[in-house]
C-alpha cells in the first residue's frame, strides 16, 4: 500500500508566533517532523502544506515536498480535514494511505509513524490510527493514520473529525516523545527538553 505523509503547517499563531520556523536547538521546529516522516519506512512521499512563504522554504530547504494552501483553509478556526484532503488530491499519484504528521511534534520519530501505520497494515478493523501519550485518551497530535477511503467517506458522510471518533485505534506514545507545542510555555519546555538530550 502507498502512504503519503502529510504536514501540516499553518503561519499564523496567536500563542506561539512563528512556532513552525523558530529554532529549536539546530533546525527550526517543522524540520524535526520533516526529518522523522523521512526516516518513515512507509512513507514514500512527504508534503508540506502552509499558507506561508517561509515555512515553505524552510521545508524545501529540508528536500520537502510544498504545497501552497488557499487561505480559506489556514485560519484559526478552520479545521485541519479541507487542508489534508486537498493535499492528498494534489499529488499526481494514488494513495491508499495518509499518516498526519503537526510539525508541533518534535520528539515524535519515524518509529511512532510506522506504529500507528502498521495498526492499519495488519489490525484490518482499525479504519484510523491515532497516537496518544502514556496516561491519557485523547490523541496527542503527533500521528494520524488512516484508510484514505475511510477518511473521504467519513467526510462525505458528515462526520465532523473522524479521528476522534471511536472506530480509531490507539498507539500509545512514551510522556517524553509525546509533547505538542502550543505556547511559549510548552516551546521553553522544548528547548529545556533539547538541551538536556545534548548535555
């Protein structure tokens, strides 16, 4: 089966301004989501879709693949399934799965991705995947998997966010791979995080 990777990046950020390209350590904070949907096994094609110039530079910097979203689909209040699917129908190839990867992920690794695709190569009943941190129920943001028939028809059907749906299964994370950036708060987390992987 083909997997496309998906990043989603958006460059508006009210709490966190700049998050995706501001520096963590070395790279900026999407290079380390480019990097691990890279390293996928499964993965065979990554793309990057922003309403901003500069993320995308910086993912092509990264020898990923853009894709310029319309901004009807990059507000703050949009949701993220109108930008997924519309990069999965830009692609020239079929796909037969799609793994989300929030770029505010980064100490997800390629293992965590094939995990949660390997849930839907070999448990046939799960239609999605979604990842979650030790001790908690809901999906930490670092990786969506999913049948992209699944999705489309969810979609069609009127199911608002089929990945919190109960049909999903659930990879679970380790605490310390699964923390998403959302504040300035959680970003000095990270870089605390950062240097303590480098000392």
């Amino acid at each position: 089966m083909n997997v496309l990777g998906v990043i989603l990046a958006r460059g508006g950020s009210i709490r966190c301004p700049r998050k995706n390209v501001r520096m963590l350590g070395e790279h900026p904070l999407i290079a380390y989501t480019i990097n691990a949907a890279h390293q996928s096994v499964f993965i065979r094609e990554v793309v990057v879709s922003s309403d901003s110039e500069e993320i995308l530079d910086v993912a092509r910097s990264y020898d990923c693949e853009t894709l310029r979203r319309p901004t009807e689909m990059a507000t703050a209040a949009a949701e993220a399934y109108p930008a997924l699917m519309h990069a999965i129908d830009s692609r020239n190839e079929k796909y037969d799965i799609v793994c989300l990867l929030q770029p505010t992920s980064p100490f997800r690794i390629a293992y965590d991705a094939d995990c949660c695709i390997m849930g839907l190569l070999y448990r046939s009943s799960w239609p999605a995947v979604v990842s979650v941190t030790e001790g908690k129920a809901v999906p930490n943001g670092a990786c969506y998997a999913a049948h992209i028939g699944w999705l489309r028809e969810s979609l069609a059907m009127g199911t608002r966010r089929p990945f919190d749906g109960p049909a999903c299964g659930v990879y679970m994370m380790p605490l310390k791979r699964g923390l998403d950036i959302n504040t300035e708060e959680d970003f000095t987390a990270a870089e605390a995080m950062i240097m303590g992987m480098a000392a």
